[in-house]
C-alpha cells in the first residue's frame, strides 16, 4: 500500500491529509497557515511532520508528498500572482521544501529514502483529486471551478492535467465575462471572480442591506452590515428569503457565462462545482444549471454537458495533492 500525503494551503490553515492510492483516507490534521512569507516552508514542514507522526506504523509506506498552494506555480517551482495570499508572492518552494523533507525523512530514520514531491495550483490539486477518486472519475476530459472567497479551477483533457507553457493554466475566475463590471483582486475589470465567488456574494449582499432588501440576511450576521458573510446569504436562501435566492441566482446567471465559455472552448464532458461555496448543494447548482441552459447551446439537448457538484469537499485539494505525489494523476 501506498500513501500520499496531500498539503493545501489555504488563507488561515494547511490541511494534511494522508491517502492512500486507492482514495482511502488514513489520517488528516491542520496547522495554522504562515502570516509572512519566510515562514512557509516552516509551515508547510511543520504540516507535513504532523501527518506523518499521526501514521504510525503507516509510516514506511509513504511514497510521495504533494502541495496545493492558491498561487501560479511556475515550472521551477517558484509561486507568482497570489492576489490573495501576496505573502507567497516569488518563493522559490520546491526545491526548498524537496530538502526541508529529505531531512525529515532522515531523522525519522527512513534513511535514503526519496519521497515524490508535486507542487501545484490548488485549483489544478482540486482538479486531480476529483480525476483521481471523485466525480471526474472515469472521465477523460473535465473542468472544475473551486468556488470560495475567490474562484480557482483546474481543467483535464485526455486524462491529464492542462498547465500550459508555463504552468499557469486553468485560471478559470479571471476570464473577463463582463467588461463594464466591477475590479478584480487581479487588476482586471470584470472577471469571473469578481461576479460569482463568494466574496462577490457578500458584497451584493451588503448593499442589498443598505437598501433595505436584505433584514434576513443582515440578521443572520448578528446584525452588522461588515459582518455579512456569503454563509449568511446561504442561510437566508435555505429559509427560502426572496433576497438571498434572489442574490443566488445573480451569481448563477455570472457563473452560467464563464461555463459557457468554458464548455466552447474546451468541450469537456462535465463540469465540477467545488469549494466552499458548493456546500451550498442545489441552491447554488439549481440556478446555474437553469441560466446555463437557457444561454447556451451545450446545456441543453443531446450534446448538453452536466453540471455536477464535486464530491470530494474541502478535502479536494488534499486528495488532489496526495495522488499527485502519488504519481496517480499527472
């Protein structure tokens, strides 16, 4: 048996997971992640050293490591453009964090032993992970979009990743969908992520409160106008609150345009909807699957293509992380 250890840095915490080469979950745990940028690769070492101790007699089966970071991974392992984690910004990682676990390995008495190290865009880790043992399984070419306080994806063709020249494929929140719309993290006008992520949801949600449409959303966040979250938008939304479902199908119209693009350009065979903002189940998938067949040609009829929600949940990245170590997704 083969274990991978999956590592995905997100904005407040590093989930570890081990997995073996069959899906199976054998342990997890988090650490805090870094708040500078010289304290990474103590994180992500800190991570990984947490994980492999939870194992025990497991140990001696781990064959490779992965890391999910929300950043461009160039080829050399270096990380750019991390709008928001800025703190990542021109790390030289992998070779680094390759030595940080050689001495590892060597005080935890595993000898010479040389553990496979991927290093890769957390979208593109959410992508492998449904590849490998979620809802993209069995399917040779898929996009997923991991929808959270920003939107990340990752896009496989012939049962392998897409990165491109430089790595830097599957960007999939920055395609402009409506130039006159409001400013990207990214200094883009209009992006995806700035119409249909999760911080997009609670800034449509604030000023539907300030004009007086959204009592139910703004008392769900305890009553503060900076305190509203697009958690609360959710919870609104369940309770079926007209705003809030009004809100979620805005998002759904914003998300059904980047899909489209997609769907043309790519001609995938599903389309995964992950991340955070998943949770929200069919009140988020509902919508989109609505406006994405009543505006494009590909979501309806023979030829139209799923919209799913993705399976694998927050651990996605982990996982994805984990089989790319594993040398199981490439």
């Amino acid at each position: 048996m083969s274990i991978g250890l999956g590592l995905d840095v997100g904005g407040t915490k590093i989930l570890a997971c081990a997995v073996t080469g069959s899906g199976e979950l054998v342990a997890e745990t988090r650490v805090d992640s870094p708040k500078a940028p010289d304290r990474l690769l103590e994180a992500l070492t800190e991570a990984a050293d947490a994980i492999y101790s939870l194992l025990g007699a497991d140990r001696a089966d781990v064959a490779g490591v992965g890391v999910g970071v929300p950043s461009l991974v160039a080829s050399d392992g270096t990380l750019y453009d991390s709008p928001n984690l800025p703190a990542l910004e021109g790390l030289p990682v992998r070779q680094a964090f390759a030595e940080r676990l050689a001495e590892m390995a060597a005080l935890s008495g595993s000898g010479d032993k040389v553990w496979r190290l991927a290093l890769d865009n957390d979208g593109t880790c959410a992508a492998a992970g449904e590849l490998a043992f979620g809802a993209a399984r069995g399917q040779s070419d898929a996009v997923i979009l991991t929808l959270g306080t920003g939107i990340g994806g990752g896009i496989t063709t012939g049962g392998r990743l897409l990165r491109g020249a430089r790595g830097f494929a599957g960007e999939v929140g920055h395609m402009v969908i409506d130039p006159s719309g409001p400013k990207c993290h990214c200094g883009r006008v209009g992006c995806l992520e700035a119409l249909a992520s999760g911080s997009a949801l609670a800034l449509q949600a604030r000023q539907a409160v300030r004009e007086g449409r959204a009592d139910r959303v703004l008392a769900l966040a305890g009553g503060s106008l900076e305190a509203v979250r697009g958690e609360h938008v959710l919870g609104a939304a369940l309770e079926r609150d007209p705003t809030a479902l009004a809100l979620f199908a805005r998002l759904a119209d914003n998300l059904a345009i980047g899909i489209g693009n997609l769907v043309e350009v790519l001609d995938p065979g599903v389309v995964l909807l992950g991340g955070g903002m998943a949770d929200a189940g069919p009140v988020l998938l509902e919508p989109t699957t609505a406006a994405f067949a009543a505006t494009n040609r590909r979501g309806r009829g023979a030829q139209a293509v799923p919209i799913v929600l993705a399976e694998l949940g927050p651990r996605a990245g982990a996982f994805g992380a984990a089989a790319l170590g594993l040398g199981i997704v490439s």
